[in-house]
C-alpha cells in the first residue's frame, strides 16, 4: 500500500544512482535527430561505463543523443534494480539479465500511470473520482510489486486502457469550466500558436513538434502524451496545465517567462533570455517518429 500520494514516496522520481543503466541497455534507439546510432534491445550502449554511469552525459545533446535527455522512467529504473532483482546487477548476474530487460519496460509503464494517478489526486475538481483513482492506484502499486517472472508476461494494456478512462474523466472535470478546444491526436507540426487561448484545451496525444507557443495560454489544458520536441514555450503560461510530464517539458524551449507547474522543474538548457523565433518550413509538416525509448 503507497504511504502517500507523494511522487517521493511512491517512488517515482529517477534515481540513476540506484539504477544499474538499465534504459541505456534494455531499450533499443534508432538512429535519428534523437540518437546519433543505432542500438538494439539488450545490448549496452557505447556510451554507458562500467559503473553504470554516461560517459557523455554532460554533452549528450551536443553529441547527438538529446533522447536520452528527454527519456523518464518514473523511478522504473531503480525499482526493477534494487526492488524486482534484489540489488543484483545484469553484470555481475548474467542468467538473469534478460528477464531484467523484460521487465524494465513494463515497470517503466505502470510507473507512469502511478504518475498520472498521483497527481490525479491532487486535483480538486476530480474530487468525485478520486476513490476510484485511489483504488486504480493502489491497485498499479501493487503489480510493481509482483515477481519478475509475472512482471515480465504481464500485459499492461488492458490495465492502462482502464486507468485512462479514469484520467480522461479526471480530464473532463478539470476542464469543464474552460469550454476549451478539442484538438486530442490533432497535427500540429509546426503549427503557428503564438498567444493562442488554449486554457482548459484537449491536446491529449497532439503533435505539436517545433510548433510555435510562445506566450500561449494553456493552463488547465491537458497535455497527456502531447509530443512536444522542439515547441518554442517562450512566455507561455503553463500553471495548471495537467498530466504534463519533466521529460515533455525536456523536450521543449521555453524561456525565464515561460511559466511551469510548480511540480515541474524548469529544464536547465532552457535560456535566462526569450529564444529567438523558429522558422517554420515544409519539413515540420512530415511528421517524425516518436522516440523509441518509450
């Protein structure tokens, strides 16, 4: 049973330090603007130590792999680590490195939802939902919980499909006195939004890659799976915006205006000063694969 509601408690900020580079080895990346090379499932990456450490982690946006800059296990990493396998490391207990790497991605997801779940609760205006939020809650803590063999088989679809329906409830409350627009999977690459009304917005699972956002409203709006690599965030206002994660907010610019959950941490690459205007070309419009280490 979690001790709280709190991500601390639930375990779900990273610690790298307890975590044996597991997304470095476990999850495959595709060479693209997001990794410089290729690397399958279960093969460690050429950057990773041998005390589990980056060794580019300082540069890696510089060389080539703003990615893994963007990537959030939720605290999977550590759990499957020091919880599911004991403490015992894909080094030094080889037999068992493939059932490590099968898990890791399933932990990853539940993690996830016992993100959204959290700060679920924390919302006022879904106080009519929250004892089923508790109950999904409890009931997500509880499988991170099971041995690497269930965790390993378990389909997490089924109970991701049923946590969603919960959030998307939680969405409606929180947004039904903003009347705002319903843009859910909508393309918007490159989309030119600066100072757009987007309070109270539906942008569940929207493209807005290098779309231009600057000075744009969206508080309350819900930005759920919204893919947000290379939005220019500079002055936009998102104070209540919900279910927005650290690693979309990672993979946007914004600038010292640009307003964030209190939550959230403003990502250090972001400048003390406005970022200069995006030029918006025909490449936006071709819409780029998301990430693989997801």
């Amino acid at each position: 049973m979690p001790r709280s509601d709190d991500p601390r408690d639930l375990g779900l900020l990273a610690d790298c330090g307890s975590c044996f580079g597991l997304c470095c080895v476990a999850l495959p990346f595709a060479a693209s603007a997001d990794f410089a090379a290729d690397k399958p499932a279960g093969e460690p990456c050429r950057n990773l130590r041998e005390d589990f450490r980056c060794s580019i982690h300082a540069q890696l946006r510089g060389r080539g792999y703003p990615g893994c800059t963007v990537f959030d296990c939720f605290g999977a990493g550590q759990k499957v680590s020091q919880v599911t396998f004991g403490g015992r490391s894909w080094r030094e207990a080889p037999g068992t490195a493939g059932r490590m790497y099968a898990v890791f991605p399933v932990m990853r997801q539940l993690h996830e939802l016992l993100w959204y779940l959290a700060e679920a609760l924390s919302l006022e205006p879904a106080r009519p939902v929250h004892a089923e939020l508790r109950r999904a809650l409890d009931e997500t803590d509880r499988l991170t919980r099971q041995d690497a063999d269930v965790l390993a088989g378990y389909d997490v679809a089924p109970h991701r499909a049923a946590v969603n329906e919960l959030l998307l409830r939680t969405s409606e409350l929180v947004r039904s006195g903003h009347r705002g627009q319903d843009r859910r999977g909508a393309d918007l690459i490159g989309a030119r939004l600066r100072g757009a009304d987007l309070r109270g917005a539906n942008l569940r699972g929207a493209y807005l890659i290098g779309a231009d956002l600057r000075g744009a409203d969206l508080r309350a709006a819900d930005l759920i799976g919204a893919d947000l690599r290379g939005v220019n965030l500079a002055g936009a206002d998102l104070t209540g915006a919900i279910f927005l994660t650290q690693a979309q907010l990672n993979a946007a610019q914004g600038d010292a205006a640009t307003r964030v959950p209190p939550a959230l941490a403003r990502p250090a690459h972001w400048p003390a000063g406005r970022p200069e205007p995006r030029a918006t070309t025909g490449r936006h419009r071709r819409r780029p694969p998301r990430p693989r280490r997801r």
